[in-house]
C-alpha cells in the first residue's frame, strides 16, 4: 500500500502545504532527527517517507513502526531486538527494527506514549548510536536516520514530566508541524477530485463524473476533524454508492450512520444517570488517551457538526418527503409547507432540485 504513495502523490496546493514541502526538501538531506507533528490523517506517514526518499539515504532500508500499539516488552525487543533465551518464548536472534535500518531511515509513530525504559534507550541511540539487544550485553552499533510522529503535543507532556524533555530536545532538532485540513481549504477539492478518480478507477468505472455543486459545497464546507484520511474515506464511499458510470455526484455523505430512524443510544443515557462513578471513570479515562474529538450526546447527534451543512440537509430531506407527498404538484408541495409557490421554486433552485420535481 505505502508504496503506492512515494513521492509525487503528494496532492495539494495551499501555501501552507507548499511551506511544509519547502521545509522537508530543506531538512531531508541531513542526518539529524525530525520530529513530525500533526493531527490524526494529516499525512505524517507520507511525509515521513518522502523525508526519506529525498535524503542520500534513498536507496537504503526505510522501516517503520507504530510504537502504541505494542507493551513495553514488546516494543524494547522490537526495537533492539533481543538475543536466543531473553525471555519466556524469545526462539533464537532477533534483529531490531534500528539494526534492519542501518544505513537508512527508522520511522516511529506514535512516539507520545512509550515508558520512561523506552525513551531512556532511545536517547542512548540518538547520543551515541549504540545499544544492547534485549538480554545481551554486547553493544551493537547502528547509522539510522530516526523520524519520529506524533500527534500530541508534547513539549505539554514533556512539562507535565510525561516525555524525557532531554530525549524530546534530541528528537526535535527540527519539527514539521502539518497544517490540519480546515485551514488549508485550497486543498479539500484537488484532493477530492485525485481520490475519486482513483476509487472509480477501482471499480472499474469509465471515468469519474466530478461533483455537483451541492456536493463541492458539503466537502468545502465540513470541517473535516479526521482530515484527509476522513476525506478520502468520505469521497470513496460517495463514489461507490454514487457515481456509477459518469454520473455527477449530486450529495456526498459524510456521515454513513445518519439516518431519521437511527436509533437513540438509550442504554448509554441510562447508564449516566444512574451510575455517575462510573461516568468520572470513562471521563478520565477518555482524557488521558483519547484522541477522538467528538462527543456523541443523548439527542442522537455527534458533535461537532457542520451546523450549515447539517441544516441544508435537513432541508433537502424535508423538501423531497414533500415533493414525495404532493405527487411532485409544485403549488400543492409549497401548501403542504406552508410557503408560497415562489418561495418554494426559489428554495428548490437553490439546492438544484427544480429539474428533478
Ligand atoms: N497531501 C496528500 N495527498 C494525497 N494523499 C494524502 C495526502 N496527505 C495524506 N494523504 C493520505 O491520507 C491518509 C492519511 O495519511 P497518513 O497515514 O500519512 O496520516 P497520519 O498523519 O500518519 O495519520 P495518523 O495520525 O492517523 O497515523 C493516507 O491514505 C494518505 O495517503
Ligand atoms: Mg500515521
């Protein structure tokens, strides 16, 4: 998959986007580490491996590994590999990923939460480019290149006393922070456009048959907490469901639960008012280690939303069960919502469904 996206698929135009490319064609040639900073779907991954393939070291290995999704144990021995008899069921030699790396580029996502242990290793790599296997005491020297990413911030934990403040001096001798997709707007259609096409391409479609402007006026207008990873999930699924052999598509649905019969979270209200320790609990809990910023209330609505978007919606939706009602009669459609006749051809036009009535 990753290969996939080397280099020139890179899309965007926005003057924020074209600094950051700026600042990693600059900070690419050199050996030094780089910190890579930005909300969840912003495009650290890609960055990251064009940090690589524009350095000398192009040629050479580029690994990666997501450190939250490992226990300390785990990732000490994926990291630094371990020798035969370790642990418990360590069978043989281990190679860590910063021995497969050398010569190359090591790239650590989700840096913020790895154990006090961890960093400690890590800055004794960064200093001196050397360390031990995990049970084994001869020292193994490695040349890596080390990218890490992050999407917290953490000059914050590193004050709070969460993050080695001397390993994040290290790591951070230069930071890419990547602009989120709400302000680099510019960007949202060119990248629209790039991933329907290549969805349609994959179903084995004509051609792609672009976006109405209702639609162009959804994408431009949601703010898009998920970035360009919500972004092209959204648009892929609006080709799926839409866009069958050129057709324009009319509406893009950018939230694929939403529906007039979606059930209420019943149980979940319940639970809050009935059980307010446990809800101290998960809030905590939800505060320490969430990155998911959207907060679903006992109404059935996910916040935050568009509130535009969500309303226009809403209209569409109301003006087609009446249109449904009043047998597409245009007079007897604008009496069931009380508007005049000429309210209501206005109102239609503007979501473009005079045509369709
Ligand atoms: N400028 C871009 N042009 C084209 N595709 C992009 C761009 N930026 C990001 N993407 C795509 O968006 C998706 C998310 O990007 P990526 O995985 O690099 O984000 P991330 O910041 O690492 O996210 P996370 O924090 O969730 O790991 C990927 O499919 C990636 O290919
Ligand atoms: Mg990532």
């Amino acid at each position: 998959m990753s290969k996939q996206y080397q280099q020139d698929n890179l899309i965007g135009q926005s003057n924020a986007l074209l600094e950051v490319l700026e600042h990693v064609s600059k900070i690419a040639p050199l050996s030094k580490p780089v910190l890579i900073i930005g909300e969840r779907g912003t495009g650290k991954e890609l960055i990251a491996e064009r940090l690589h393939y524009l350095s000398a070291r192009w040629d050479q290995s580029f690994i990666k590994l997501n450190c939250s999704s490992l226990s300390e144990n785990l990732l000490e021995s994926e990291l630094f590999g371990h020798e035969s008899g370790a642990f418990t069921g360590a069978k043989g030699k281990h190679e860590g990923r910063f021995e497969r790396a050398d010569g190359g580029t090591l790239f650590l996502d989700e840096l913020a939460n790895t154990s006090g242990l961890i960093q400690e290793k890590l800055l004794r790599v960064i200093e001196y480019g050397e360390f031990e296997r995990v049970g084994g005491s001869k020292t193994v020297q490695s040349d890596v290149r080390l990218i890490c990413a992050a999407n917290e911030d953490l000059p914050a934990l590193a004050d709070s006393g969460e993050f080695r403040a001397d390993l994040l001096d290290r790591l951070a001798f230069d930071v890419i922070t990547l602009p989120p997709l709400r302000s680099r707007t510019e960007d949202i259609m060119p990248l629209a456009e790039h991933f329907a096409v290549s969805m349609a391409r994959q179903l084995g479609l004509d051609y792609f048959g672009g976006f109405g402007a209702i639609a162009i006026e959804q994408l431009m207008m949601h703010n898009w907490p998920g970035n360009i990873r919500e972004l092209k999930n959204v648009v892929e699924r609006s080709v799926y469901r839409e866009g069958s052999d050129g057709q324009e598509i009319d509406r893009i649905i950018l939230d694929p639960f939403a529906s007039p019969y979606r059930p209420m979270s019943r149980v979940k209200t319940r639970e809050r008012q009935a059980a307010p320790v446990e809800v101290t609990a998960t809030q905590t809990n939800t505060d320490t280690k969430s990155n998911d910023d959207t907060h679903s209330g006992h109404h059935g609505i996910e916040f935050p939303i568009n509130f535009k978007e969500y309303t226009e919606n809403a209209e569409i939706d109301l003006l087609q069960k009446a249109l449904a009602e009043g047998q597409y009669n245009q007079k007897k459609t604008a009496d069931l919502l009380g508007l005049s006749y000429h309210q209501l051809r206005g109102i239609l036009k503007k979501y473009n469904l005079l045509d369709k009535s």
